[in-house]
C-alpha cells in the first residue's frame, strides 16, 4: 500500500506512527517531493488533501484520521 503523505502534516505523521506500531507495510510517499506522485494522489482520491492511502485492490482512503484508517483496513482484512 502507498501512503501519500505531506511535510509538517499532523495526521500524515499519525498515520505513519499508527501503521508502524502495527508492523503494517507501507510505502509513504512525500507528494511535495515528487510531484508525479502528487498528480496521482489528486487523480485517485479527487482532491489533494492527505494523508491518502492506496491499497493494492485500488480502493482508495483520502484525509482520514486513525479512527478511520483502523476501519478502512478491518474491511479490507
């Protein structure tokens, strides 16, 4: 999964820290860093707010909190 994420952003780095504790891999991408990555991230979710998280299946979860990433992926399990 990819998680696009952005400089300074509070719930990018909550996200991060909330994946790492539960040994969930992930790829975070930093969409200022790169702005391909950027452009998809706007593509796939529609706006260009993160963190944005892409699994494999292509759903797709766009500014979220933890509470949220805990359900999204339940569903997915």
């Amino acid at each position: 999964m990819v998680l696009y994420i952005k400089p300074g952003c509070g719930w990018c780095d909550q996200a991060v820290e909330w994946l790492e504790a539960r040994g969930i891999e992930f790829r975070a991408v930093d969409v200022f860093a790169d702005r391909a990555a950027y452009e998809r991230m706007r593509r796939i979710s529609g706006q260009t707010l993160a963190p944005t998280l892409e699994m494999p299946d292509g759903s797709v979860l766009a500014d979220f909190g933890t509470d949220q990433l805990g359900e999204f992926l339940a569903q997915r399990a």
